[in-house]
C-alpha cells in the first residue's frame, strides 16, 4: 500500500496543475478508509519520505523526486521485517536435523534477504508510476 500511495502522490503532483494530495483522493485510489492511508502516511513521514502543507492548497508531497525513493526505502519505512522467521520453539538437540535446522536456515534466510533488498533497491516509485501508468494505457488500448 505505501507503494501505491506514494506513487499516487507523485502522479498527482506532476505538471502545473497540481490537486491537493489529501488522504481521502488516495484512499479512492487505493480503495481503502482515509484513516487506513493515515496511519501509512504517518510511518511515510517519519522515515522522511512524505511532508504534508496545512491550508487551502496543502496536502501531502514527496520529500525528494520520486526517481530517488527506492522499494527499500519504503520496505524499510514501514517496518523492514525478517521475511522468515525461526519457530519460536528450540528444535531437539539431539537430533540430526534439528541440531543443525537453524544455523543453514538462518543462512539461507539471510541470502534471501539480502537478494530482496538488493533487488528493492533497484526499482524507485519512478518506475513503478511508469509502468503503472504504461499497463493502464494497454489497457485502454484494448
């Protein structure tokens, strides 16, 4: 979601005629409460992604140019959490497998991690709002 919201900001506020970013035209958007991109706003602003204006022609902007905010950034501003996670129980020790489960998981795990944010990093909301934009016009097409 803070993907398509971000990425409707900075459709929004392309060209000279700018609307007003508010929460209740992304939300129609995103087909979701108003109070539901809020609360995703919210964690946008603080890791410094979005800023909002108060008063007649305010509302919501990027901080920086949409080609300079990566998947990562915004992975990392609403959480970044491990994308796999251990049982909370300890396996048996005293098993052949279970002594060893952990350790080669956790390692798998962290290169799977790695590989995601690598491949995050590599994509902006620039680029999403392109294609988006690009599938939209296809399918208008037909």
């Amino acid at each position: 979601m803070a993907v398509h919201v971000l990425a409707w900001i900075a459709f929004d506020r392309r060209g000279t005629d700018k609307e007003i970013a508010t929460s209740q035209r992304i939300a129609t958007s995103v087909n979701t409460n108003p109070v539901v991109i809020r609360r995703c706003l919210g964690e946008l602003r603080a890791a410094g992604l979005v800023e909002s204006t108060r008063g007649r022609g305010g509302g919501w902007e990027l901080t920086r140019g949409a080609a300079s905010i990566t998947l990562l950034d915004v992975y990392l501003a609403v959480g970044g959490e491990e994308i796999f996670a251990m049982p909370a129980a300890p396996p048996d020790a005293e098993c052949y497998v279970g002594y060893g489960i952990q350790p080669v998981l956790s390692r798998v795990y962290a290169e799977a991690s790695r590989a995601l944010c690598a491949s995050l990093k590599g994509t902006t909301i620039a680029d999403v709002l392109r294609d988006a934009v690009a599938e939209y016009e296809t399918g208008l097409r037909g």
